[in-house]
C-alpha cells in the first residue's frame, strides 16, 4: 500500500496551524480577560480589595464605627475639715477643735461658772473624749471650767507650762488629774502634739509675768493655719519670732483678750492674719478688747470677731476654703 506522503503533510501543517491558532487565543484571554483568583483574593468579587483596618484589641469603642467614648472623670476628693469653736464663755477662753482623722482638742475652759456650757457644747457634738487638753497657764479665767471637763471626759494627753500657783481653782485641777491617774506633759516650743500641731511658746523657763508662761498653739491644715495665743504678751511674742517660728495665719485667736499689754504692730503685721478673734466677755472690767488693738488689728488687713458682741464663732476649713460662722449671722471668705 503506498501512501500520498504529500497529502499527509498537508494534514499535518493544517493541524499544526489550528493548534497554534488556539494557543494564541487563549493567551490574549489571559492577557485582556479575567484574571485567574489568586491566594490574595476570597470568593469570586469583581471589585477591588478593601483598605485593611488594624484594631488595637480593646473595648467597644476601638470598632472603626463605634461612637467616640468620653473618658470618665474621676469624683472630687473629699477633703477633711478641722472645724474651730470659740466658745462665748464670758471674760475667760475656751476653743474646741474638732481635728482632722476625728481627734479632738480643747484649749484652756475659762471660768468655773462656764463649765457647765462647756462640758454640755462637747457632749451635745457626740465626744465623750478630748484626745488634747491645752491649759495655757494658771489663771482662773483659762482653767476655772478644767476640773469638771477632766471630770466629765476620758482625757488623752494634758498639756501645761512649768508655771504654778496656790489658787484653789488651780490645786482642784490638779486632784482631779490625779484621780484619773494621769501625768501632766509640760509644754515647750518646739513640741508636737499631734500631725499639724505644734507649740511654738513658751520659749524660756522663767518669767516675771505669768502670762507669758502661756503655751501657744499653731496648727497647719494643709494651707490654713492657726494660732492661738493664750495670754501671750509682747515679751512672748517676740522670744517667737526670734526663735524663728512661722507665725503666719489665717486666724488668730489673739493674746490676753485683746489687752494693750500683747499684739505688739511688729507681731500683728508678721501674721498676716485674715481673722482675729477676740475672747472677751460683755461690759468687763478690763475694758477688754482694748480699742487701739482692735485699731491695729484692723490696720493690718483683719477681719475682727468678738465673742461679746457675736456669741460662739465657728471656724470650718477643709484646707483650701476658710468659712466663719458666728451667731446671727455667716460669713464666708475663700482668700
């Protein structure tokens, strides 16, 4: 059998031809149609892929379409308070202050006929203790009420200066401390008795005046401050400021119920005091306050309470905002 090599070529080029024809076409599909799915892409979307959102792992509001979230304000701090009492006991001091962390202090109980409104005043704020008694010195007018107050409360520390005498008044308190079995710390500048309370008088171990024997009291709540001046005269006065002691302060009991005999111009000025409270008691026989100090207490930029004219006067800080209250009226300072 022979075969038409010619014929068969002619098949073989045709076949080749149509072979290469369809290669051809299929490679510009590739070229100009649909790309084949790659790795990157998911299911069969025409469109192309979206911009990727990286979240931080977090709370709701970390969603790309979560609403922004304020951010919560931490509720104002609670601040203590030391609240001050000058007590309206007549011609005598009494102070009752109510420290911060709920210690109690009570400096000097005026006259023995005042010591019923004293004892009652504490009572009725519901102490039954004084973790501070302060007698600043041994004149009947600053420990007449002592012995019943030692009598009525569970005392805590009992602060005196090395100052004596043989009144009655003072030998009663005296038993009455030793009855309850305690001891007597004698006060000195330079002592602590508690955090922010300080006694920065009396500074020398003798004096001809008993007065000047007076312990004097500073405290320091936070940026208040204090000063109570027992019957503090100029000679005390100034044996403080030569020591070095701060004695500036927002209030200032002043010394000796406002006598001509303290409150000298150089220590008024050094005090810078807002408040100057004078204990004094209605039409006495001293002629207390004397009117040139009230003068130059004024002078000096002070404001002047007088327990004869406003009764008791309430001072309340939380460190920062000063308020006094005296009866019949409020009276409100934030300087």
């Amino acid at each position: 059998m022979k075969y038409n090599f010619a014929f068969l070529k002619k098949i073989l080029i045709v076949f080749l031809a149509v072979v290469l024809c369809l290669h051809c076409f299929t490679g510009c599909k590739k070229l100009f149609g649909k790309a084949e799915p790659t790795g990157a892409e998911v299911g069969n979307n025409d469109k192309a892929p979206a911009t990727a959102i990286v979240t931080v792992p977090g709370n709701a509001s970390d969603s790309p379409t979560a609403a922004p979230t304020e951010i919560p304000t931490e509720p104002p701090i609670e601040r203590e308070k030391i609240t001050i009492h000058f007590l309206d006991v007549g011609q005598g001091d009494s102070a009752f202050i109510e420290l911060p962390g709920g210690k109690t202090m009570l400096i000097d109980a005026s006259v023995s006929k005042a010591s019923d409104k004293i004892v009652s005043f504490i009572s009725q704020k519901g102490y039954d203790k004084i973790d501070y008694l302060v007698a600043t010195h041994p004149h009947a007018d600053h420990i007449g009420g002592m012995q019943a107050v030692v009598e009525a409360f569970d005392i805590g520390e009992i602060y005196m200066p090395r100052a004596t005498t043989n009144t009655k008044t003072y030998e009663n308190l005296l038993l009455a401390i030793a009855d309850k079995g305690m001891k007597i710390k004698a006060a000195s500048a330079g002592m602590t008795i508690c955090e922010g309370v300080e006694i920065i008088a009396p500074n020398s171990d003798k004096y001809d005046e008993m007065n000047d024997y007076s312990v004097v009291v500073k405290i320091t709540h936070d940026n208040r401050k204090f000063l109570f001046m027992g019957d503090a005269e100029v000679l005390s006065e100034k044996e403080i400021m030569t020591a070095g002691f701060d004695v500036s302060a927002d209030v200032v009991k002043v010394g000796h119920h406002g006598s001509g005999t303290s409150s000298s111009e150089a220590f008024v000025k050094a005090t810078g005091a807002k408040y100057a409270i004078f204990s004094v008691g209605e039409g006495n026989s001293y002629n207390h306050p004397h009117y040139f100090i009230v003068d130059r207490w004024e002078k000096s930029g002070a404001t002047v309470y007088r327990t004869d004219l406003s009764g008791d006067i309430e001072v309340v800080s939380d460190g920062v905002s000063l308020e006094v209250k005296v009866l019949g009226g409020n009276y409100a300072n934030n300087n």
